[in-house]
C-alpha cells in the first residue's frame, strides 16, 4: 500500500527542491516533530496554485507556513493567502519567514479558529488547504463549499498518514465495517465520504506527502 524506499528515495532525487528559506523551515520542522507535507507534496500545491492561476488561497490551519509558502511560489505576484493557525508562536515564525522570503505584503496573518475566521471572509476562493484537526475537515469544507467557483480546487492532507488509521479507512470504505472510536480517523473518513457523495465536485486522493485529497468543483 505504501511506497517502497526506492520509489520515495526516486522521487525524492527528482522532485522539487528547497529554497534556502524552505531548507529552513524543513530543519525546524525536524527539530521540534513538527508535520510538514514535505516537497513532494509541496511541489503538488505549487503547481495547483500555478494550474488554477490562483489568486485567492484560505487555509485551513497553517502552521509556521510551510504550506502557504509552497502556494505562493505558484501564485501571480498580485495573489493573496489567508493563513490561519491558534498557536500564536508558530504564526509570529511563519510571518518572520515571509517577511525575508519577501513574501510578507501578499500574505495574511489570522491567530485564531480557522473556523471563526473564514466567517469573516467573503468572496471567492481559487484554493483552499484543509489542514487543522480531523474531526473538523467536514466542516470546513461544507462552511467554504460555496465560496468555490468552478474550477477551484480544496486540498485536504493526511488522507493516509498521520494521526489516523489507513487500514481502519480501507476496511470502512472497502468493506463496510465500523470504524474505530478515533476522532481523526473518523474526521478523515467523514471528509471523503462527504466531498465524494457532493455531485457538484470531483475528489481525486493522490499518495504524496501524507495523501492529499484533491476536491474540484465541476458544476456550479
């Protein structure tokens, strides 16, 4: 179900690189255990951004900016993201980390629930990342789900790593069974089941990083 060592250490070889910026923010990920979705997946938000001609990025839980960081290197120089994070320590280092990337003037900085925050934002998004706790992943989507136009995408990460069980989710999906009383897993199994069984969107998961779940919007 996994990627062997040599599929990863091949993807790794020939995959999207760190800047010097990156570079950093990756050893500090490393030092603290903080979970960063890595290049690959990274190097997949970029061309998203870059794909869709995004303008507009909402995320939903944003770290020290990782993420965001990725979405910007793919976004015109005139684009906006809206990073969210409760931890305030983590939101004062992703704001340090664009302001020497230069990347400061097009970001916006939200201490605070994501959830609390998109209330305040009106007008459509291009992207959005969908990265805070499980259990609320539904939620976000379904509280953005019409601030998408056609052709947005919603990105949801740790479809099958991280704080959840992925044979737990291919039992439930494959076979039916009950799943477990976790709140990430069944945060996750919530989601997919949710933007699957939306007829305006199509849902692609994608093995990369920790699995992420792309959502497009088909119909209006």
């Amino acid at each position: 179900m996994y990627l062997s060592e040599t599929v990863k250490r091949y993807l790794r070889a020939t995959g999207p690189t760190h800047d010097e910026i990156q570079a950093e923010m990756a050893a500090h990920a490393e030092e603290e255990g903080f979970p960063i979705i890595g290049p690959d997946a990274g190097g997949l938000l970029r061309a998203i951004a870059t794909m869709r001609g995004a303008r507009r990025v909402f995320e939903f839980g944003s770290g020290f900016g990782y993420s965001a960081y990725w979405f910007l290197e793919g976004m015109p120089d005139d684009g906006e993201i809206i990073l969210t994070e409760f931890d305030e320590d983590e939101l004062a280092m992703a704001e340090d980390f664009f302001e020497r990337a230069g990347f400061a003037d097009r970001a916006t900085f939200e201490y605070g629930d994501a959830m609390e925050t998109i209330e305040r934002y009106d007008g459509e998004f291009d992207v959005v990342l969908v990265d805070h706790q499980k259990d609320r992943y539904a939620d976000a989507f379904e509280t953005i789900r019409d601030q998408l136009p056609v052709g947005s995408v919603v990105v949801a990460d740790n479809m099958i790593r991280g704080p959840i069980d992925v044979e737990d989710l291919l039992a439930y999906f494959e076979s039916g069974e009950v799943l477990p009383d976790d709140e990430s897993t069944r945060g996750v199994a919530d989601y997919i089941g949710t933007v699957r069984a939306d007829e305006a969107f199509d849902t692609t998961l994608v093995p990369v990083g920790s699995g992420l779940a792309l959502t497009t919007r088909v119909e209006p």
